[in-house]
C-alpha cells in the first residue's frame, strides 16, 4: 500500500497544524485506520480545529493505492484489480465480462466521491503458454492489466492435498479420505483416549479406598 500525492500533502498539513496549536488543533478519524485498508479507494477524513473557542470542521478525500492500483487524475477516476488463476478445464475465452470482473476483484471508482464507476471494457490476451493478460478498462479509458495463470489443481492449503474437482480419480478420493479421517476419526479417537484415562483413574481410586478399607477393618 502507498500514500499518493494528496494524502501525503493532508498529513503534513495536519501534522504541522499539531505542531503550532499542540493542545487546540485535533484530528479525528470516522471509521478509518489507515493501518487495516485492505482495499484501495478513497476514504474521507474529518479534521476538526480548535481557536479561540471556535471550531473549524473539514471533511478531506484521502485516496489509498496499492500497486495494483491506477490512477488516472486526467479522468479523476482509478481503477484496480488482481492476477487470479483458472483451472485449465475452463476457458478464458468463454468467460464472460462479469466472470472475469469477478475473478479479479476489479473495480474502478470515482477520486473524488468514491463512487463506483463502470467497467465497460474486459480484453484478453494470451501472452505465453497458459498466461494470459486480462485487460480492465472504463468508458473514459482508464485501464489496467492483470495476468491470468491457468493452473491443473486447486490446492486445499488446509491440508496441503491436489484436488482436481472435474476429475473422477483415485487421487481425489484419497483427498477426501484424508479431509475425513482428520475431521471426524482424529476427535473420536481423542475422546476414547479421554474416557480410557478417566476409567483408569477411576480404578486407581477404587483401589485406594478398598486398601484403606481393609486397612480400617484390621486396625
């Protein structure tokens, strides 16, 4: 994530009114921390004053990018979105605008609004064996290009086994035996151990008072 040329200019603005009026001049966030945007676009920020017992309100449009991000100031509009990958039983050809839009989580939006703007234009092209760049685009041209790698599998990163979900192999149905046998085997097998060790305590305690009883008798 980087700061563009208006939000660096907002904070130094704020940061040097705090430094002239250390104990009047306060900025305030609603709902934004910078820290946590995990989506680039623009976010509004309310800057309050305090002089002289008078308060100066000032909502600010700050703009926050990541590299996958362009701006295009001319159109005073931006546009993201990011590489994704398909199964090669699909056929990047085939999908439609929408299927593509959906896949790269492209969007585009409004500098100065944040309104969400239109994706008119979806163009693909093959750049080498199973890469293809897919080209987002708005009516005023915006535009930006991201790559689609076409894959074999679909990995199951919880438990690290190849899936092929189009596929009626013997591989498959070990995944399936696996992702079964960890989340239904492993906790009975966990609950028999818990009950086994409860009985032994249990006969250890048994054995206890029928030592002591003894013990109490011939006393």
């Amino acid at each position: 994530m980087k700061l563009n040329f208006k939000l660096k200019t907002i904070l130094i603005l704020v940061l040097s009114l705090l430094i002239l009026f250390p104990s009047e001049i306060r900025a305030e966030e609603e709902e934004f921390d910078i820290t946590n945007i995990k989506k680039a676009g623009t976010y509004f920020v309310t800057v309050y004053a305090h002089e002289n017992g008078n308060t100066v309100e000032k909502q600010v449009a700050v703009v926050v990018t990541f590299p996958s991000t362009v701006v295009n100031e001319n159109n005073n509009e931006a546009i993201d979105a990011k590489d994704f990958k398909i199964l090669v039983t699909e056929d990047v050809n085939n999908l439609t605008d929408a299927e593509l839009i959906d896949k790269a989580d492209a969007y585009a939006w409004d500098l100065d609004t944040n309104q969400d703007i239109p994706i008119t234009s979806v163009k693909v092209h093959e750049l080498r064996d199973n890469i293809w760049e897919v080209t987002f685009a708005t009516e005023k041209g915006t535009s930006v290009t991201v790559l689609c790698n076409i894959v074999d599998d679909i990995i199951l990163d919880l438990y690290h086994q190849s899936f092929h979900p189009k596929q009626e192999t013997y591989e498959n149905y070990f995944t399936f035996s696996t992702i079964l046998a960890t989340t239904l085997i492993v906790p009975i097998l966990i609950y028999f151990s818990l009950l086994f060790r409860a009985n032994q305590k249990q006969k250890e305690v048994e054995r206890l008072l029928y030592e002591e009883s003894k013990r109490s008798h011939s006393a």
